[in-house]
C-alpha cells in the first residue's frame, strides 16, 4: 500500500497550488479520502474529506471557499485545489484513506510541505 503526496512547494499569499496523491495497492475506489495538515507546533488538522464517489465534501472552517478537495478514482488519485492560500496554510499536507467501516484512517502519505510567504 502506497499514497504519495507530490504538489507542495513555495507560494505566494494569495497564489493557487495543486496538491496530488497518488494511491496504490488497495481498492482506491472504495475508501474516503482525507487531506490533513500538520504546522510546527501545532495539532494534526483535518483539512478535508471526500466520499468514495466524490458526491460528497466536506471542509474546514479555515479553508472553506478556499481549497477543493477532488478525486480521479479511474486515476487512483485524489487532490486538493488550493487557492488565495494564506501564510497561516503553511504546512505539511498529509493524505490518508479510510475504510468505510474504519473509525481512523488505515492508510497514510509521507507528505508534502506547503510553504506560503512572499
């Protein structure tokens, strides 16, 4: 099982990033898909959530209209659309699968570092 989150790197206030990852050796198809963000610091932060399907998100407060969550199940791969991105979305994103039956994620990224400044 493999989730390789590629994407990250250094943007501007203000700017747009796309974040991917790319799912392996499990039924990708079948599972919810989260991106979370971990500053220094700071608590692991559930960014977002998309179904099986990707009929149904949901976000965070602090990125809500902001950031779109999205997935490609032919692809294995689910995204995060990041736009008008703020120096306070500096972080490591991480994506992790979870089981529909699960009550945590069974899988994890490595993730990517998002850095937002001028």
């Amino acid at each position: 099982v493999q989730l390789v989150e590629s994407g990250g790197g250094l943007v501007q206030p203000g700017g747009s990033l796309r974040l991917s990852c790319a799912a392996s050796g499990f039924t990708f198809s079948s599972y919810f898909m989260r991106w979370y963000r971990q500053a220094p610091g700071k608590e692991r932060e559930l960014v977002a959530h998309i179904s099986s399907s990707g009929a149904v998100t949901n976000y965070a407060d602090s990125v809500k209209g902001r950031f779109t969550i999205s997935r490609d199940n032919a692809k294995n791969t689910v995204y995060l659309q990041m736009s008008s991105v703020k120096p306070e979305d500096t972080a490591v994103y991480l994506c992790c699968a979870r089981g529909r039956w699960s009550t945590e994620c069974d899988y994890w990224g490595q993730g990517t570092q998002v850095t937002v400044s001028s």
